[in-house]
C-alpha cells in the first residue's frame, strides 16, 4: 500500500464516525415504511430538491481511489467456484467465500487460494457436519453392548431381595414379640384409672334410678276401667 492510500483510508474512518442514520421519507411517521434509504422521485418531494428543513440525503462518501476497499486496503471478492479466482493479483485482491458454499467445496477454494498466496477472509469451515456412515454403526455397536449388561445386573438386582426376605423376618418376629408385653403393661396401669371414673359415675345414676311414674299410670288406668 502507498502512502497517499493510507492517507484516505484514515479519512475514511473519520467521515463514517459522523454519518448519521439516513432514512426515507415519512418512514418516523408511517408504521408500515422501514426506516431505510430509498431514493426520492416525486415531483413536490422536499428532500429531492435539497430545500431547507428537510431530511439529509446521503452526501458523506468515501473518496474514489479507497471506494469499496477492505480496511486492509485490498478489494474484496465473493468467491462461489475455482473460477472467480482467475486473473487475481495477491497484492490487490482478496477473497471472501460465500457462506452457501459447502464444505467440500470450500477445501478445494482454501487450497488454491494458498497456491496463489491470496488473502482469505473467512477461512474458516463449519464444524457442525453430518454424521458419516461409519458414526452410525458404532453408536448402534455402543448401544446392543450396553443393554444385555443392564439386562444381567437387573436380574441380579430383583434375585437378591427374594433370598434376604426370609433372613430379615427372622430376626424381627422375636423383637415384636418383646414389645407387645411392654404396651400391655402400660394398658393395664390405665385401665383401673377409667375404672375410678366409673366408680365416681355409679352413684349417680343409681339416686336417678326411682321411678314412681310408671306404677301412677297404672293405678288410674285400672280405676278408669272399672
């Protein structure tokens, strides 16, 4: 790169730090407009004919000589096949591939492009690739090996419990056993309590007991007879 390059790529960046956001006309005030550039053509438009109080039109332009050249002061060119790298000079071009280009295709670009000592943009290749052939097969192998293992250990699992039941009822049949006189005695110390409450209750009931209705009743039916 010369100086006088330099020079305009530096005064480009500093014209594009001011440019404002240019936007077509009515797009702030009509909901359906998006707010980008379009070029006025009514005959009345104000921005067209550059009248005062109007929108800015689009007037802060790089200089010619550094117009559409990368920072790195070469052009760029989208590259979709090995024949758009024809006739390119390394000291003028670079390459930029275009992101519908696959994989495959995208090796063979990279490697001629080195041959040529051009520069590349996006070298980079998409990691994210389909699963061959040979993928499919081993993690179908992983899998048939894995379940016949789990099959053995759950068979072990569930015989193991049916021969520790008889040996773990053993041992607790004489614990119960050893608890249920404890309960009994703490019932019988309750019992003569509730006893003592019916005790207190008896003599109640028995100075209710005398009943002189029924023998009254009695007594005037037979008189009401005779």
């Amino acid at each position: 790169m010369t100086s006088t390059i330099i020079d305009l790529l530096k005064k480009r960046e500093q014209i594009k730090k001011k440019k404002p956001n240019f936007i077509r006309t009515d797009a702030g005030s009509v909901k359906r407009l998006q707010k980008k550039w379009r070029r006025p053509k009514g005959r009345d438009n104000k921005i067209r004919r550059r009248l005062k109080g109007s929108l800015a039109s689009p007037s802060y332009s790089s200089p010619k000589k550094v117009k559409g050249m990368h920072p790195n002061g070469l052009i760029e060119i989208l590259t979709s096949n090995l024949n758009d790298l024809d006739n390119l000079d390394s000291t003028k071009h670079t390459i930029r591939i275009r992101g519908t280009v696959g994989n495959k295709k995208k090796r063979t670009i990279i490697k001629k492009a080195k041959e040529l000592k051009l520069h590349i943009l996006n070298p980079r290749i998409k990691l994210k690739t389909k699963p061959t052939k040979e993928k499919k097969d081993k993690k179908k192998e992983t899998e048939t090996k894995k379940k016949p293992e789990e099959t053995k250990e759950q068979k072990t699992t569930s015989k193991e419990p049916e021969k520790e039941t008889p040996a773990k009822k053993e041992p607790k049949q004489p614990t119960k056993k050893a608890s249920q006189p404890a309960k009994e005695t703490k019932k019988n110390e309750k019992q003569p309590k509730t006893v003592k409450k019916n005790t207190k209750q008896t003599p109640t009931k028995t100075k209710t007991t005398p009943k002189p209705k029924p023998a009254k009743k009695q007594a005037g039916k037979s008189s009401i007879k005779k």
